[in-house]
C-alpha cells in the first residue's frame, strides 16, 4: 500500500470515529447514579366545599416548584429514585364575587419507580414514573375570626401531612461529561386536607386534590 491510500484510509478511519463520538453519548453520560436539580411551576385542581344550601370552591392556587432528586438506573429499563420538592401554594377559597387568599406551601418527599422505553446507553429516554409518599401542608398567613366567606371554611397558619401518590411521564436527554437535561411531567395526588383548609360545622370538602407540577431538570450522573 502506498503512503497516499495509506493517508487517505487514516484519515477516512479518523472521520468514522469522529462522527461516530459525535452522535454517540460518552459512557460518563450513561452513570448508574445521579442527582439532580430542577424547577418548573405547579397547578392544583379545584376543590368543592359543600354546605347544607350552598357551595364555596377551594384549594391552592398555581406556583413556583423547586425539585431536587437521586437515584440509579438499577436495570437498563428500570430504576428508582427519592425526591424532594417544595412548591409556592397560597390556599384560596372563593364563592360568587368573593376571593379569600392565605399563604401557604407545600412540600412532598417521595420514592419513585421509572419505567423507561430505551436503555441506558440511549441519546433521548423517554419514561413513565409512579410512586409515593408524603405531602406536607403548611398554612403561613394570618388567621383572622372574622375572615370571610368563614361559614364555608376556615384557612389556617397550621400544618397537615397526607399520603400522596405520583404518576407522571418525561424524557431524558443524555449529553456529555455525566450531564443530562430531564423534562417532565407529575401528578401528587391525595386526599382533599382537613385541617389548613378546615371545612365550617356541618360542611365538607369533596374532591380528590391533583398537584400537577412540569419540571425542567439538569441531572449529575455518574
């Protein structure tokens, strides 16, 4: 072989691999751990208070979310992870013209299966995940005995726990150096709440309370 075909069969092997680096994520980026930070904004379904003759609509009102995550991708299409997420949630409670608003926020800590539709090694991971744990209600505003709209409800400066559960969908992108964008989507769904929402004498919530939070994520793994 001469030294030209020789130059020329280098530098086509080079462009190969080149090309083949280029659109093929490094194993860094494919870890079986990682940790993650996002953000993303929070909407929660209404909730209906009923009353002997009439009805008031309740519930928290949209917000800033703030998630931070870890966990293992165990197999090649399953792993499992624990959450943290903090969301902005004044309580509202209106009926006709009047609004009531009272500061609040909740919190959930969770453990989460993700089911995913490509394996590990993939450039983009689409995923569903379900889950569960705990959402914890905290009232923040100033309680007043003459509040309005007071023979529905009561918004109160206390604090509820209620078992929630998760479902939700997203991808993952995997880029280089351990680094990967998530965007998803989750649903925490629980009980209506008792206690920073408490319903008058005589009167109840119905309602399952959905918490649907869309989070931007950027992912550490390793």
């Amino acid at each position: 072989m001469s030294m030209k075909n020789l130059c020329v069969l280098c530098a086509v092997s080079a462009g190969a691999m080149l090309a083949q680096t280029t659109n093929t994520p490094p194993p860094e980026a494919n870890g079986h751990w990682y940790l993650g930070l996002g953000g993303g904004w929070a909407y929660s379904t209404n909730l209906t208070v009923d009353g002997p003759t009439s009805s008031a609509t309740t519930g928290f009102k949209s917000g800033g979310a703030i998630s931070v995550f870890g966990g293992e991708d165990t197999y090649e299409h399953f792993g499992g992870e624990a959450r943290y997420l903090y969301r902005f949630s004044d309580f509202k409670l209106s009926s006709g013209s009047t609004n009531v608003s009272f500061g609040g926020h909740t919190q959930v800590a969770e453990g989460a299966i993700l089911a995913h539709f490509r394996p590990r090694q993939s450039h983009i991971r689409p995923f569903i995940a379900f889950g569960g744990g705990i959402k914890i209600l905290q009232g923040t505003g100033t309680e007043s005995a003459g509040q309005p709209l007071g023979r529905f409800a009561a918004l109160t400066a206390t604090r509820e726990l209620l078992p929630t559960a998760d479902i939700g969908f997203g991808v993952k992108v995997n880029m280089r150096q351990h680094v990967r964008l998530r965007f998803e989507v989750r649903d925490y769904l629980s009980a209506p709440p008792s206690k920073v929402i408490a319903p008058a004498p005589g009167n109840s919530i119905g309602g399952v309370l959905n918490d649907i939070v869309g989070i931007a994520s950027l992912v550490y793994a390793w």
